[in-house]
C-alpha cells in the first residue's frame, strides 16, 4: 500500500506560537498559528489541508463514477468548506460542504446527482473523515 506523510513543527505557547507544515512530498510548505486556525490570520491551517485533500479526492472519485457509466466530464471544479465549530468537547470539524460544478455531455441531472452521491460516499477521504457530523454535496451539472 501507498504511505503518505506530512509533518508539522510548533514553536512557542498555543496562542503566541507559530508552526510549519509541511508534505512529504515538498509540493507544499506553509505557516499556521493559532490566528490562521481559529481567526483569520494570515497562513495556512489543518482544516484548510483537509479542505483541499477532500476536494481534490471527490473530484477523481466523481471522475472514475462517470467513466463507470460512460460518461467523461471536460470539467469537474469542487470546493469543499470544512466547518471548525464550537462543541462541548471542544473546538472540533462540525461539517464539511462540498460544492461540485461538472461539465458532462449527455447526461441528465438525475443521473448526475445519483453518481455524485456514489463518489461522496466512495470517496477515500469522505470515508476517512466519517466521523463528522454532516459532510453534504450540492453537485451542480452544467450542459451546453
């Protein structure tokens, strides 16, 4: 099996700190602090890296869905929001939205919507991330 890896490096109190995260691959490289996670200070944080892994994972698994059925999209463009709430057991990811827009030709909107929901549930990281309360999808599908 494949093994990923990233690191992270913090400095300093929670609050006042700062840190580096990093992929193990190098493509990545950025700052988070406790402003970028929990305000909106400049950097970067771990719920925005979950954000970008979920999109990009939906994407392909939305792709590999379509060309199940014979269907290939020109374009597919997710966004997923992950939601960093406030709960009894502290700060934690109370829901992620995701968001897709796909250009396919000759498929109708049902049909969409139903392999849309079949790569949400596939997907790798909607799997991995299961213990969110709600993780939605609102797949939009354009045709012209």
């Amino acid at each position: 099996m494949t093994v990923r890896d990233a690191s992270a490096e913090w400095h300093g109190t929670l609050k006042e700190g700062s840190g580096r995260l990093r992929l193990g691959s190098g493509a990545f490289e950025g700052a988070y602090s406790f402003p970028s996670r929990f305000e909106n200070g400049r950097g970067t944080n771990p719920e925005e890296l979950i954000a970008a892994a979920h999109a990009g994972c939906f994407s392909m698994a939305l792709t590999a869905v379509l060309g199940r059925e014979g269907h290939i999209a020109s374009n597919i463009h997710t966004i997923a929001k992950v939601h960093l709430g406030a709960t009894a057991a502290g700060p934690t990811i109370t829901r992620i939205e995701l968001e897709t827009e796909a250009h396919v030709a000759g498929l109708a909107a049902a049909d969409f919507e139903r392999l849309a929901q079949s790569a949400k549930a596939g997907c790798l990281v909607s799997r991995a991330l299961a213990g969110v309360a709600a993780i939605t999808l609102k797949a939009n599908l354009v045709t012209h």
